[in-house]
C-alpha cells in the first residue's frame, strides 16, 4: 500500500496501463500504481485501460482513458518500477557480472 512519502510515484502527463480494480463512491474507478490510487471516470470494474495522469495530491491522483486495453497491463501486478524508470536505471548502471554472490567467506 501506499505510504505517505514526500512525492507521488506518478506524475501529471505520464501514461500507464491499469487494471481497473474497484469503483469509489461517486462512481469513478480505481486503478493503483505501486500502491498509489488513482481515480478514473467513466469505467468499470475489471476494465483494463491505459491512462494518463491528469491530477496529483498528496495521497490520490486522477487520470483519464486514453486507450483500452485488449487484456490485462503487460506489467506485473508486483512490479515496483516503471518502464522509463527499469531501462533508465539500466542505461545509468554498469553491471558487473560475478559468481560472488555476497558471501565474503570464500
């Protein structure tokens, strides 16, 4: 679940695919993204959308449909990265390739 962090995982203008995993009171769906809810008009329950994030508060967000979704989001339920972000970390990042696999011992 979302935790109360000093930024939002999501920002105005980025798009996601989603699962569309409940309705809220006045009727929107809602979708999260790492634990983060966004709110979403005119869809339903068990739609698969792509959306693009209109709004960020502190604890919610809000998007809008731009596109459906022949299934569910290609990404993991579990994943904790976004796509820009994984091949970001990727191009920064240079991987060493070792078989030491943190024991110090050997």
């Amino acid at each position: 679940m979302y935790e109360d962090r000093s930024e939002a995982p999501v920002k105005v203008g980025e798009t996601y695919e989603v699962a569309i995993q409940s309705i809220g009171e006045k009727g929107d769906g809602i979708a999260r993204i790492k634990g983060f809810v966004l709110f979403i008009p005119k869809v339903k329950k068990g739609d698969f959308v792509k959306v693009r994030v209109t709004k960020v508060l502190k604890n919610v967000g809000f998007a809008e449909v731009v596109g459906q979704l022949e299934g569910p989001p290609k990404d993991s339920k579990y994943a904790t990265f976004t796509k820009e972000e994984l091949n970001k970390e990727e191009q920064e990042e240079n991987y060493q390739d070792t078989e030491n696999f943190g024991d110090e011992n050997q």
